[in-house]
C-alpha cells in the first residue's frame, strides 16, 4: 500500500540532487524505495545547505 505525503521539496528539487550525488537513475527506475539510505541522507544534507546558503541576509550565496 502506498502512501501519499506532502513534501517540503520538490520532486524538481529532488531529482536535481539526485542527478549531483549520482543516482538519478537509481531513483528513475526503482523509484525511492530502492535508493539507499545513505543516499537518502546524502540528499537532506545537500538540501539543507542549498537552503542554509540561500536564507536572507545571508552573505555566502552561490555567487
């Protein structure tokens, strides 16, 4: 059974890191039930620091 969730990133976003950390096809084929934890994670981390490095007022933007 599936579940359906509300996300705070977008699949847009996802698959973005997904392409940088090297495992989009992973994700394309199988979905995210057979990307791997570490993978997972590897995603948050990079999602938290896009969004640490884009807060306002910070000075340390992707310039």
């Amino acid at each position: 059974m599936s579940r359906q969730r509300n996300s705070i990133m977008s699949y847009q976003l996802k698959e973005q890191i997904a392409q940088e950390l090297g495992f989009a096809g992973t994700l394309h084929q199988e979905g995210f039930g057979g990307v791997s934890s570490r993978d997972c994670g590897n995603m948050v981390k990079m999602a938290i620091e896009l969004a640490e490095r884009n807060l306002p007022g910070n000075n340390n933007s992707m310039t």
